[in-house]
C-alpha cells in the first residue's frame, strides 16, 4: 500500500554457532590474523569457505583442544556442500597442514564430538603426538579425552556424529550393529579415496623417467612404505629428491617403484621443523623481517620453528 514502510531485511541468523560451539563471539580475532596470513593460492575456494566457518566456531578462550567443534550438519548448513564435498574440503585443509582433526567417543561408546584444531592455536608442521592433541593415547585433560576408557584418538576422518536413540536396549543394540556395518564400509572406502589421492600427489611430484613402471605397481610399493613413514614426510622427501634432479638427464632418474622399495626415499627425509621451503610466502617475509606471524604462535610465544628462524635472521643482522 502507498505509504506504507517496507520492513527492514534481517540479517543473517548466526544463534547456532553459539549454542552449538560454545563460543561467545563471532570470530575469535586470533583466527581472524591466522586466517588472512594463508595464501589464496593455498587451498581452492569451497575449502576455504569451510575453513572460513571453522575459524567462526573458533572460541579462543577455551583450551586449543576444544576450542572449535562446530558438528557436520552445521558446517553442511552454512556452507551447502554435500556430506561428501564437506569431506573432501577437511581432506584438503587437513592436508596443506592448517588443520587436524580429533575424534572421540563418549563413555558408552558412542561418537563423541569432532576437534579442530587450527594452526593459530598449535604448529601443525610437527607430527602428531599424544601431548599435542594426538595418537593412540591422549595426555589431554580428562574431557574430552582421558588416558583410559574408550577415548583414544584417531588421527583422520570424520563422520556426522549421530545422538544415540532414546529406545529399549535390544531396538538401540541392533542399530548400533546396523550402523556399525555401515560405519566400517564407509572408512574402508574412505581409506582409499585417501590412498589414491595421495599416490597422484607423489606420481605427479616425482620426476619422470622414460619407461617408468606403471602406476600400479608403482601404488603397490606406496602403500607398503605409508607404514614406515606419513604421506607428509614422503612428500617432503619426494620434492627433495625432485630438486636434486633439476637439470639431469630424466634417463638417469631412479624408477619410482624403486626408489621406494629400496628405500632410498630415507636419504631425502628431513625434518620440517628447519626447512625454509616448508614455510609459507606469508610466513617466509614475516621472519625475514624479524617477525613472528600469527600462525607461527603458540600461547601467545613463537613456536620452535619460528624462534629457530627468528634467531638466525637476528644472528645474520
């Protein structure tokens, strides 16, 4: 009608986050610093989206253990991806090292939550331990996960956690069967997409020889070494030994399926706590100009990467 106010658009509702997350603000301006030092080239745009909403359930007053625990339906919610797309955009910011994941279980034995822990929180380059967050045995406060009972920590993978149902026990057992059937099939799957996707990482930054073997016996020898060492020290030790190679004649290269049977990745495996190539653009300038970046602090100080490096550049000045 003619004179009648229009109602005023509202604003996007973010309640959840907050009853969900037990945060008390919007985004902590901790995660806020971290998440503008990634470079954009990082990770691609959908997996920046959900890294973006993980840094928004970030509560930076809690213990960095669980300081962010937005469950999978929320994150499916306010990024409208697919349960599959949403997994595949962990996968990616799990593996360019700016988050990890920690499962548990409640006391009965059903999934607990799902931690992220952020790289503004702890140095994700280092590998995971039982003290920072990790392995089979955590050391962490007894909520969420004691040193006994069934709280172990898994170190990858995610599933939407389902609230046990309010029902006789013989109803809710055959269920917890049922879904436990289906959980397994659903790891095992996962295992290797995870499997196969980190192969094409090392056949792709490999150096390629005329008649090299094909990939699968080539993926064969892969999956054999991950029980020695990660993909993430492998692929450390494959860019190392790809740089090695710079200007050589590719016939002279090693065969892949080879170079990893013999075992001759062991020569290129360094630790990435001193690499200079492991550091980010964002992080390389920092340091170089005497600065720690916010996803180089730990409690508030430098971690053991970054007071190496500040100590060398004041040392060269």
């Amino acid at each position: 009608m003619p004179g009648t106010p229009r109602r005023p658009k509202e604003l996007p509702y973010r309640a959840p986050y907050l009853a969900n997350c037990g945060g008390g603000k919007i985004m902590s301006h901790k995660a806020s610093s971290w998440l503008a030092d990634i470079p954009a080239d990082l990770i691609n745009a959908g997996a920046f989206r959900v890294l973006f909403h993980l840094c928004d359930a970030h509560n930076s007053k809690r213990p960095y253990a669980t300081a962010c625990f937005p469950s999978q339906e929320l994150l499916r919610q306010v990024t409208g991806l697919s349960n599959g797309g949403l997994n595949n955009a962990l996968n990616s910011i799990e593996g360019a090292g700016l988050m990890r994941r920690r499962r548990t279980r409640n006391p009965d034995g059903t999934k607990g939550p799902t931690y992220y822990i952020l790289g503004c929180d702890v140095d994700l380059s280092i590998d995971p331990t039982p003290e920072n967050g990790d392995g089979t045995i955590s050391k962490l406060e007894a909520k969420p996960s004691p040193n006994s009972g069934l709280n172990h920590l898994h170190s990858t993978g995610d599933k939407p956690v389902i609230e046990p149902v309010k029902e006789p026990v013989i109803a809710r057992k055959r269920a917890n069967d049922l879904f436990s059937a289906e959980n397994e099939a659903d790891e095992k799957s996962k295992a290797d997409e995870d499997l196969s996707q980190g192969f094409e990482e090392i056949w792709k930054a490999f150096p390629r020889k005329p008649n090299m073997p094909g990939k699968d016996v080539c993926k064969r020898e892969y999956k054999r070494v991950l029980k020695k060492v990660s993909h993430a020290e492998l692929m450390r030790a494959v860019r190392a030994y790809a740089k090695s190679r710079e200007n050589e004649d590719p016939k002279f290269h090693s065969r892949l399926s080879k170079w990893l049977r013999d075992g001759n990745y062991e020569g290129f495996l360094t630790g990435p706590e001193y690499r200079w190539d492991d550091l980010r653009p964002a992080q390389q300038t920092a340091l170089a100009d005497g600065r720690c970046p916010p996803s180089m602090l730990e409690n508030g100080e430098p971690n053991a990467v970054a007071a190496h490096w500040l100590a060398k550049m004041r040392r060269a000045s």
